[in-house]
C-alpha cells in the first residue's frame, strides 16, 4: 500500500498544503490489520459481509453490521455469522409486503417477533409513553413494565429492535402492545472511550485508513485517491460538529447521502429535499419538536430539484444563525447539523466561463440568496469524488458503523477549538463568519482524527493540522468567491491562508476550479 505522502504528488498543491490526506510514512495493509486487531480485537464486524447482507435485504448497513457483531460475539464465524443474520431478517424483518401477515400472526399466535424501528412518546393524554414502529405501520401501542426506563433511546428517536408484538382482544382501538423487545445496536457503553482507547495502537495514516474503512471505502492507489478520500472524510464533520451546514454538489452515484441514510442512526434524510415546517421545527398542534431539536444531523437529498423550499428558506437561515427556530409561538433550540446535497450536471468549467456561479443549480429560494450562502460552513466539491463502483468498497474488519457515528454523536458538545486555535493561525481577508465556518470544519476533522473525550492530544502532528487547516479554509473559501461572483460590490475577493507552528510560513489557499 502507498503512502499519503507518495499518493499526494499527484496533486498540483502546495506541499504544504492541498487538501490531501497527511503522510504518516508507508502505510501498509498488514500494519492497519495489525492495530485493527490489537486495538478493537473481536469488536470488529468484517464490512463485505455486511454489504451484502444489507444490499439483500432492504435494511441499513448499520443494522446489518449490528447482527453480524451479534453472532460473532457469541462466536460464530464470518460465515456463519453472516448465515444467522441472513436467517434473522428473512424471517422477522417486517418488509412491506409481509405487514398484514406479520398482524394476522400475531393475532393468531398472540404475540410475533419481529425486527423493525420502534420510538415511544409521551402521550399526556394516558400519562405515559407509547410505541410506534414505523414499518408495520402501528402506532399508540401500550408498552410493557418499564421498557422506557429500560431503554431510554426510545424516547429520543428510536432505535431497530426484535420486537416481541403482542395481541389480545380487548375491544378497544388497538389490540396490539409490546411486550418486550432487544435493541439491534453497538452494545457499546461509552464508545467514544472505547474508540480513543482503540485509536492509540494507530499511526495518524493507518487510522485514516481504518476510518475510511469503517465508512465502507477502500483505500489505495488504484481506487480512491488521496484528495477525493479527504473530501468524502468531510462527509463525517456534520456527525461531529453541531449546528454545521455542508452543502454538497456533484455527480450522480458519488456516494453522497450514504453516510446519512446507512451509517447514521441519528441522521435523517428527507428524500425529497424539503419538510414542512411541523416536520422541521415543531407541530403546533401536538406540541412534539422536529427534527432540527431531536437528530443530530437533517440531510436535504436531491435539493437541486426540490420544490416549496421557499416556505422553510427563511426558517433555516434563522436556525443556521443561532441555533434557534421559531414556529408560530412556538421555539426551539436545536443543535442538528444541515447537510444539502444535490446533483450537478453541467461542469464546473462550464459554469464558471460564463460568468455563472456554483450555487445556480439550488432552488431561486438558496441559491441566489447570499445570506443564506454565509450560513454554509462548507462547500464541498462533490465532482471531485468518483462514482464509487464495486472497487471501492471495503472488505476488510473494522468499526461497526453505528459506534463510530455515536462517538462522533458524543463529540458534538466538545471544543477542540481553543487547543487548534494555539497551534494555527488563519490569515487573509476573512469575516467573521468565514473564521468561525472554517475553524468548525477544522475542529470536525480533527475530532476524526484524534476523538478523545478530553479534547485534543497535545501533541498532534503539524501535518495533520495543515491538511485540516487547507480543507476547512477551501470549503469556505468556495462559498466567498460565489457570493463574489453574485455581488461583487458587496463581497471582495477572498485571500484566504493559514500558519501551522512558529516558522511564520504561511501557506496561501486557492480554489482548484478557480482560473
């Protein structure tokens, strides 16, 4: 396996900079095996195997994943791991066509397990908290004892569960309740502890492979370079940092919203690129926040053709401000990050020739709007990451997805500011926004790179520092330059640099679509 360092020549960047990933000497496949193993030993789940296993049955790759770590705890083999869990959805995973047989079981039988998503809340109405699952379509149902108190992810979003669905002919409006259920989830107390504790058998570049791994990607020199691994690393920032904005352009099949819809449990993505504002804010009638107050990351997918945004425009730019959204007389305090993802089908050169700009291809409503523009924290540029084929996924061990994105749920509420701010200094023209929408992209990549409860390890390398340090300041220097391009009398060019250590060197950034 190559190193950073060798791979990034390919790259026409400063040395000192550029966006690919920091050198950490040759990697090689046997070393990032060799720290998988000694730092996470039997918690690793083997990712081709959940591949498959997902893409046979209509599941996420984390519950996949969450199976297969299941029996292999118990101490089956990858095979036969893979044969139970294979077994386990065939058999109790509610798919759409088998909902009304699933009802009829378990009125028959008085009571079926099966595998589907299940959130509690509180009904003020009973005085207690009742159940939905969202695939068999049940709601109001009456739980058992004390599975709330038992399990209090219930009542902050759900979670996938086997479910024990009773039935018993009462003569009221539901006959069905549940009785008892067993989370499918990283049975992980503390993962982000689990994880730093895992991370110190790695060198910086063997854990920028195991991460990348854990996300699904392989990385060599003959799949994914360098400087598109980077980018599609900024995927996880939103996952790590709160109230973020990525919005994210580019080809179709590039792997865009896989993070959000596969990965992450606490991620939502609304497929049709817009909500209501009930859904994003508060309903009004029930009383019951949305999403911006209980996910920790909203993903608009296909944005770039979604209709009605103009009724939310003005609610997100407020939120993106202060974290704060308001809906009639109702507020709420949300820390979710906004990630808008769309395709762009022109290139990039293309646009820009004519005098165009990178946010045209949004809705009226976003992309003319450069108040909204200065809520972006980052611009990723999505037409630089290849459309992923079967090389590019990985097959090896390593973190099962659903505890790598709670540790980085765990980093949410942790600073890695103040300890960057002494060790990098931003240079140039920037505003106050642009400062503070880069230093939460820096900070993010750092917590990849170092997750630690404690903040950041005194001694980091001042390569990583820099690779961070050019991707969040490039992130938003691509948001100046098209709001420069929109109102040139209001924004200026934007020169945007940085300084890593006490040589006083500093590194200019540049746009590697600019002229």
């Amino acid at each position: 396996m190559t190193s950073f360092s060798d791979r990034s020549k390919d790259h026409s960047r400063s040395s000192s900079g550029g966006g690919d990933e920091p050198s950490a000497g040759q990697v090689e496949e046997e070393d990032v095996e060799a720290a998988a193993r000694a730092g996470f030993g039997d918690r690793l789940v083997p990712k081709g195997w959940a591949r498959g296993l997902a893409q046979r049955h209509p599941v996420p790759y984390y519950l996949a994943e969450a199976l297969l770590a299941r029996y292999r705890s118990k101490g089956d083999s990858k095979k036969e791991a893979a044969r139970n869990a294979g077994r386990a959805l065939g058999n109790r995973l509610a798919r759409a066509e088998d909902v009304e047989l699933f009802k009829a079981r378990a009125s028959r039988e008085g009571a079926v397990e099966v595998i589907d998503h299940v959130e509690a809340k509180f009904d003020s109405g009973r005085g207690e908290p009742v159940a939905s699952l969202s695939r068999l379509g049940l709601s109001k149902l009456p739980l058992e004892g004390n599975l709330p108190g038992e399990h209090d992810r219930l009542l902050k979003g759900g979670f996938y569960a086997e479910v024990q669905l009773e039935y018993e002919d009462t003569g009221g409006s539901s006959s069905f309740r549940i009785g008892g259920l067993k989370p499918l989830r990283a049975s992980v107390a503390d993962p982000l502890d689990q994880i730093q504790e895992g991370r110190s058998a790695f060198s910086d570049g063997a854990w920028l492979y195991f991460l990348a791994r854990s996300v699904g990607l392989a990385v060599s020199s003959d799949t994914l370079g360098p400087r598109a691994f980077g980018l599609a690393l900024l995927r996880l920032v939103p996952l790590a940092q709160e109230n973020y904005c990525l919005l994210e352009l580019g080809p179709r099949q590039t792997g865009k919203t896989f993070v959000h819809e596969e990965l992450a449990p606490k991620a939502h993505v609304l497929s049709s690129g817009t909500a209501s504002p009930a859904q994003l804010v508060v309903d009004t009638r029930t009383q019951e926040p949305g999403l911006l107050a209980t996910r920790d990351v909203v993903c608009f997918d296909e944005v770039t053709t979604a209709t009605g945004l103009e009724e939310i425009a003005s609610t997100l730019k407020g939120y993106l401000s202060s974290g704060a959204a308001r809906r009639g007389k109702e507020e709420i305090q949300g820390r979710a990050s906004v990630v808008m993802i769309g395709n762009i089908d022109r290139p990039v050169e293309e646009i820009l020739k004519e005098e165009g700009h990178l946010f045209e291809p949004l809705p009226e409503a976003l992309g003319e709007d450069t108040a909204f523009m200065d809520r972006v924290s980052a611009f990723l540029s999505g037409w630089e990451v290849p459309k992923l084929d079967r090389e590019h996924f990985a097959t090896g061990l390593a973190l099962p997805s659903a505890t790598l994105t709670a540790a980085l749920s765990q980093l949410r509420r942790r600073s890695y500011g103040p300890a960057l701010k002494s060790r990098i200094d931003l240079t140039g023209n920037l505003t106050e926004r642009d400062r503070a929408a880069a230093w939460k992209t820096i900070g993010g990549l750092v917590k990849l790179i170092y997750p630690s409860p404690d903040g950041p390890p005194s001694e980091m390398a001042d390569e990583v520092l820099r690779w961070a340090a050019w991707l969040g300041l490039e992130m938003r220097l691509r948001v100046r330059a098209q709001q420069r391009r929109l109102q040139p009398e209001e924004f200026e060019e934007g020169h945007f640099g940085f300084q890593v250590g006490g040589d006083g060197k500093t590194v200019p950034v540049r746009l590697p679509e600019a002229p």
